[in-house]
C-alpha cells in the first residue's frame, strides 16, 4: 500500500504542477504534443479511496427501488483491486490489470488454476467470458522484450471438458504493433461470430496528422474480427479512450469514451466514421477553451465540416464514463436499457434507447468510482476503484407495497416531504433536498448535498428534537433565505410525529 500512496501522490503532485504552470501563464507551443493530465481516468489516481465494509441500504431510483451493499476487500491487496469482472458457468470472476484472475467464493477470493497469459510486461484492460464459445476473451497490452517494441493484443483461452485446467493455453487472433508509442486502452464485445474493439489513444502524436487520425496507425481505432476467419476490419477512427464497449442484441454496437474537460460520450459504431480525436471534440482542452487540437487542424478534414461523426450524446462537464451493459431479465421496467458505470460522478446511469436515439438518462448515485459491471441473473454487481464489490437487486418488498414512503408506523405523514427529499441513501444527484435517512443526530448543513443555504451553511449543531422542530414550524424564521419551503403550515402535533419519524430513518 505504501507504494500506491507514494505513486498516488506522484500523480496528484504532477498534476498539480501542470495546473500552477498554466495559471502562470505559461505558453504552450501549438505544435507541441503534452500529455493531458489524466488523474482521475486511473484507479491509480487515489480520488475517494475509503473503506467501506459491509454496508447495506436502500436506494430509489424513478422506476425501482434498490437495495446496495458493499463489501469492501482492499486488505486482499497490496495495490489495485481488481477492477475487470465477468463470470465463467456462473461462478463470478475477477482479475487486475496484471492478469491475475481469482474466483469469487462468498466472501473469500479462490485462485483459478488458469495459465498466465504468457507475454511480458502484461497491462490487462478488458476480459469477458463468452458462453457461447466456452472462452475467455482478453483484450491486453504488452511489451516486446526483443525489440522493447509496445503491443495490443486480443488472446483467447478456449475451454474443453476434456482438457486439464494445466493444458489450458492462449492462443493470439490479434496483434497490433505500436513501435515507440505506448497504447493506453482497450475494450472489446463479441457479438455471434464477430469481436468488436477499440484501441484508445489518449497521446495525441504529431500535430500534422494525429494518431487517432493516421489510418497506418492502430491507435485511436475501433475494429471488427471475425473469428471463423480470423481477419480484421478497420470500423472507425478518431477515438481517444473507451472503457466500455456493447454489442447489443438487436446488432448495434455502443460504446462509451473519455473527454478532456467535458466532452464524455456515448455512441455507436458506424463503418466508416471518424469521430473527431483529437482535431474536433465535444468538451475543451485541459486549461483550455479550444475544442481542437491545434488552431490550423489537417486541412481536408478541416475543411469538411461533415468529416467528423458527433456522438449520440455528450456529457458537460465531465463525468469519465465506464463500463456498458444491456440489461436483460432483470426487471421489466429496466430490460432492454443500458447501464453504464462512471469514475468521476460515481454514479451508474440507466439509459434508455429508442432505437439509435437517447429517450432518457438516469442517474444513480452509488458513491465510488464504478470500474467493471456485471449482471448476473437478478443481481448487478459492480467493481470499483475503491476495491469494494456493490451488489444492486430490486427491493421486491416495497416494490410490491408500491410505495416510496419509509415502511414505518405512521409513515404517510412524510408524503409531505417526498417531492424534494428521499427517504433512503443521501443522493448528491438531486437539485432540491437533501436525503432524510440518517438526518437526525447529523451535522446542519454537513451531508453531501451541493445546494444548502447560506443561512443554513452558516448554522451550528446538530439536527435534533429541538432543531428540527423549530426548523419544520417555521423554516424561514429559523435560517432566514432558506430554501426549505413546506408549502402549507404544520401544526405542532405533526411535527413531534414527523420529528418521531425522522428518528426511525437511520
């Protein structure tokens, strides 16, 4: 652990450099290609890294309500938790970016047996089990020791009944080599007898024809493999770093991608399409209000406006979206969405589709970076950098009640409160009020929730009998500018019983 703190630092304190340099006005060349500072796409950067053991609680989101638990497993390793899940005959999986793969057993991890994958200096960056090959598919980088040359490979290790897990051997259907140049990504989905991939490109390379943009160059591309075959066709180019990548079964192919400040997208592939890194962009550059890469980008793309294919959405500002799911047998409500994990807002978000258009986006917040997700039958289970496994199921008990008011005695009395508060986790998504659960005995003003007054910030204590009831009787007298506003005039006797229940709300 010592380690990660110390790399953790590094990474905040060079960040932290660039951002000092720039306000200082420092020119930066327009011909000259920097490494954007990345932080918090890593699970090396250290944002929010808190433990969190064995927590359960309720969430709603619009449709559904939820219950979380999170059980936290950091003191397994000495530096990242493994953040790539899938499973293998219903047993759930998980492996690190080093490619070492353990079983989950309740609570405890259990080794695989499965052979390593034999290449050096090996960056693990997606794996999936497909059932319908008996495989396991990993997307990977790695570097050559003869030519210190840099890789991105996809391997397969094909399970046979027949064969010892010891006999078990990868074997490789793609490689691209890269020379110098360092790749930075890879995800990858198979669909019927296809794989489709994308290599991300977060380096830029020469100003005059970008990585992302040279067609002699694998970086910043998307792919498709046949597998009967082994040949692979070039999809797309002008990406700059998916962390997720579906293939739906009605054929569509979504993917998710990383901006620079803003810009985070969602979209799908179409054979053919440039999508614009780093020459057009739907955020702005780091310390930057530009959206391109340079004021005079390579001139016949530039002067094609059409040239560059926009994403279906774009997220302002950033949120560093993750992996991408297609719900299936899940709920009713929620069968046939997407779901997609985020660092930075850790939150998941439903999606919504109407064929090739976003219909609606939801928001859920979790409360830590979301890395892997995974259903598995009723259950999605979600990784995240933080090294905890979050299990989300419906709340089958209070769906059935159809009610969103707390299960207590008395509880309707709180209708009153429902169109601005929750009654279950704190949820920083919401611009209206605070979560209710857990508000007695809690700081004034001291949750997560971004929208408190002034008055408010400025008060002291606790929220208890007393302040509660003074606040509930008459908010404005109490922080006066608030924005609390009940709407109608209550009567002591139904404070003391709101006040009661608020108690119960732990």
């Amino acid at each position: 652990m010592k380690q990660f703190h110390s790399y953790a630092i590094t990474r905040w304190f060079f960040c932290l450099t660039l951002l000092i340099s720039a306000m200082a006005g420092a020119q930066v060349s327009e011909n000259t290609q920097t490494q954007a500072p990345v932080c918090w796409e890593s699970a090396d950067c250290g944002l929010n890294h808190q433990p969190v053991q064995n927590a359960s609680y309720k969430i709603d989101s619009t449709l559904l309500p939820l219950n979380l638990s999170k059980n936290t497993y950091s003191g397994y390793y000495t530096g990242n938790f493994s953040g790539l899940i899938t499973a293998i005959h219903n047993r759930l999986m998980l492996s690190d970016t080093s490619g070492h793969m353990i079983f989950m057993n309740g609570d405890t991890f259990v080794e695989t047996g499965f052979p390593p994958i034999p290449k050096t200096n090996v960056t693990l960056r997606d794996i999936k089990y497909i059932e319908k090959f008996d495989s396991l598919f990993a997307c990977f980088h790695y570097q050559d020791n003869t030519d210190s040359t840099h890789h991105t490979s996809l391997g397969r290790l094909q399970f046979n009944k027949n064969t010892p897990v010891d006999n078990l051997k990868w074997s490789f259907i793609y490689d691209a080599n890269h020379k110098e140049v360092q790749p930075d990504n890879c995800v990858f989905d198979v669909s019927d007898t296809k794989i489709y991939f994308i290599i991300g490109s977060l380096r830029e390379g020469p100003a005059e024809l970008p990585y992302a943009q040279d067609k002699g160059s694998s970086l910043g591309k998307s792919y498709v493999l046949d597998l009967p075959t082994g040949k692979t066709k070039l999809l797309s180019t002008g990406h700059r770093m998916s962390l997720g990548i579906l293939a739906r079964k009605n054929g569509q192919v979504w993917f998710t991608e990383n901006g620079e400040r803003g810009g985070d997208k969602l979209s799908f592939l179409q054979s053919g399409q440039n999508y614009g890194w780093p020459l057009k962009i739907s955020g702005t550059r780091y310390f930057r209000f530009s959206k391109s890469a340079t004021k005079d980008p390579v001139k016949d793309l530039r002067a094609d406006s059409t040239a560059f294919t926009e994403a279906v959405y774009s997220w302002l500002p950033s949120i560093a979206p993750s992996a991408l799911i297609e719900l299936t047998d899940f709920h009713p409500d929620w069968d046939g969405d997407l779901l997609m994990g985020s660092l930075k807002a850790q939150s998941l978000y439903r999606i919504h589709l109407a064929d090739k258009h976003i219909h609606s986006i939801e928001q859920i917040y979790i409360g830590q970076r979301i890395r892997g997700i995974h259903q598995t039958g009723k259950e999605i289970v979600l990784t995240t950098d933080e090294g905890t496994l979050v299990s989300v199921s419906v709340d089958t008990q209070r769906l059935d009640l159809n009610t969103a008011l707390p299960l207590i005695p008395g509880g309707s009395l709180l209708s009153l409160c429902v169109n601005c508060h929750s009654f279950t986790q704190p949820d920083v998504t919401s611009a209206f009020g605070p979560a209710l659960s857990g508000v007695y005995g809690r700081n004034i003003a001291m949750h997560n929730f971004a929208h408190f007054s002034d008055s408010l910030k400025k008060k002291s204590g606790i929220w208890d009998e007393a302040t509660l009831t003074s606040f509930l009787l008459d908010p404005q007298s109490f922080a006066p500018g608030t924005t609390m506003k009940i709407g109608v005039k209550l009567k002591p006797d139904e404070v003391r019983k709101i006040v009661d229940f608020l108690k119960m709300l732990k």
